[in-house]
C-alpha cells in the first residue's frame, strides 16, 4: 500500500475526471457524427442527445452489473494492480491527455482509449520495467485494436445488405422515413454502448488509484460514487462537442445516406456492447470508423474516401507508442520530487 495525503487523493481523482471529460469532447464525434452528416439532428440537438445516452449508460449497468468488466481491465488487466503507484496514475493520466489534446487540436479521430492504455504501459514498465505488465490483458487490447474495427466494418455491410433485402418492396419515400427512425434509435443504442465502455476506463484508473493508496477497503471492486461521476463527467465531456472531428467521421470518409447512417451505428452499437460484456477496452473511434467504412462500401467502394481513412489508420498506429512515451516521461518527472 502506498500512502497518499487526501488533498494529493482528490487531485488525482480530478485529473482523472478531467480526463473523462475530455475523452467525451475528444470523442463526441463517435455518437454523433452519423446523425450530423445525414442532417437527422442539428448539431446542438445532436450533442444533447449524445450526452443523455451516455449518462443513461449509468443506469444500464445497475441492472447488468456484468457489463462493468472493462473497468476491472483497466485497473487490474493492464498493469499488476499492487504495483501500480500515484505516480503511475499521474503519468498514465498526463499522457493520455496530451496524446488527446494534440489529436483533438489537429482533428484526428485517435482512440482516447488506447490513448488510456498506452499512458497506463509506459507509466507502469518506467515504474516496475515489464515484469508489471499482465499480458492476457494488454493482449486482448491489442487484438481488439485489429478486430473492433475490422468486424465493425463486416456487421456494418451486413445490415446494410440485410435491411435492403427487408426494404426490397417499399417505396423510396417510405424506406427513407423508416430509416430516420431506425437511425435515431441506433444512434441512441450506440450512445449508451460508447458511454458505458468509455466511462469505465476512467473508473478502473480511480478505482486502482484507491485500492493502492489503501482508501478501497475489500476486494478490488468499482464504488457507486466512482461510477456515476465518470458517467457525469463523459456526458459533459459529450456535451461540449469536438467540432473538427465530428467533420471528419460524418462527412470527409464518406458521404452518408440514413439507411447507411443507420447500419454503422446499429453495427457499432452492437460490437461496444460485446466488448463491455467481454470486458475490452475497445476503441469506440475504431469501431465506428470501420462501421462508417462498411457502410459507405455496401454502396460502392468507391464512395469511401480511402485517403482520408488511411490517415485516420495512421494516427491509431502511433497513439499506443506515443502517449506511452508520454506516460513513462511524466512518470519520471514526479520521481524527480
């Protein structure tokens, strides 16, 4: 156990909700960028909608108490739970925030989770040297870094595929209107998803925070108070947007229809669900990157703008690296005091 004075405590518990807050602005874009591209909410109206979906999140877990394992990877999946320090959480914390102000500023849509993760690898090995690393878990988040987006990609096309099937004899005004509704609901579903898994990786880091400094009594377990404030906190986040983002999920990828806009959520929703189920941390701007790309493929290949998505690929390979970079460096700045 590692003694931390209570002020010290609260800073920490802050910058991590700050963090929270932030991956919620940086990732705004995930919940919403479909709906903003197919004019089916405003903007303004798209971001409050996200927001409440996020939060709602909270409540779907007091019913499935299982689907709140990503936290428990996070805190204890990553990095061995009773070698991580203040300090490894400081470090961590830093430099996924620097990783995600930097990508926020530029308009890449990088992973504020892996961002997460990485913070959490290089804080962890600077402290404990690899040794600290529990590798079952850093592997399934690397698999997921490949699949998420992958298998989103394939849900995607299938339910475009599947609902134009479905749809083959009603009129195209009719198909359209349909679709709205749909989309809407999808949009919702996939808000709740990408709170619920995004939420947690701020939890499992408070969560490792108190266990290691002694003020977690018990077994390794996420606290209600923890919980619902991360939830406050990426809802907020949401609420505040992420502008230049939001532009190039929803429009410079792929141009989207409802229909289309419909089948990435409905593919992206349900692919975050299985991952919280599964308790990955998986990247929610993977997911519904890969989903928007299936869905824009269904129509033609042509209609993806590969250039673009390209550098998006690019920026996910270099945010693991970079903000372990990041992590471990601050890491070693709090040893200097």
């Amino acid at each position: 156990m590692h003694e931390l004075a209570f002020p010290l405590l609260v800073g920490l518990i802050l910058i991590a909700l700050a963090f929270d807050f932030l991956n919620g602005l940086h990732d705004a874009a995930n919940s919403i960028a479909t709906v903003v591209a197919t004019r089916l909410l405003g903007p303004v109206q798209a971001v409050a909608f996200a927001a409440v979906f996020n939060f709602a999140a909270y409540f779907l877990s007091l019913i499935f108490p299982e689907l709140h394992k990503v936290a428990e990877t996070i805190g204890k999946g990553l990095i061995d739970k009773d070698m991580v320090t203040p300090a490894v959480v400081f470090g961590a914390l830093i430099g996924a925030m620097f990783w995600n102000v930097v990508t926020w500023l530029k308009g890449i849509p990088s992973s504020s989770s892996h961002a997460l993760v990485g913070g959490i690898i290089g804080a962890g090995v600077a402290h404990a040297g690899m040794s600290g690393i529990e590798w079952s878990g850093l592997n399934k988040t690397l698999i997921a870094i490949v699949l998420s987006p992958l298998l989103g990609m394939i849900l995607s096309m299938f339910v475009m595929l599947a609902t134009s099937w479905a749809m083959k004899d009603a009129t195209a005004r009719g198909a359209e209107r349909g679709f709205r509704y749909l989309h809407l609901a999808s949009s919702a579903a996939y808000s709740i998803s990408h709170g619920l898994n995004d939420a947690q990786k701020t939890m499992g880091i408070i969560t490792v925070l108190l266990y290691s400094t002694g003020y977690l009594q018990g077994e390794f377990h996420v606290p209600h108070w923890v919980a619902i404030s991360c939830y406050v906190a990426i809802a907020l986040g949401t609420l505040s947007g992420g502008w230049k983002i939001i532009e190039t999920m929803g429009s410079r990828i792929t141009k989207l229809s409802q229909h289309q806009g419909f089948s990435a959520s409905a593919g992206g929703s349900v692919m975050l669900f299985t991952a919280s189920l599964l308790g990955i941390p998986v990247s929610t701007t993977h997911t519904i990157t890969g989903c928007i790309v299936g869905a824009g493929t269904a129509r033609r290949a042509s209609a993806v703008r590969w250039g673009v998505a390209q550098n998006v690929v690019m920026a996910w390979l270099i945010t693991i690296p970079a903000s372990a970079a990041v992590g471990a460096i601050f890491y070693m700045i709090t040893r200097l005091f």
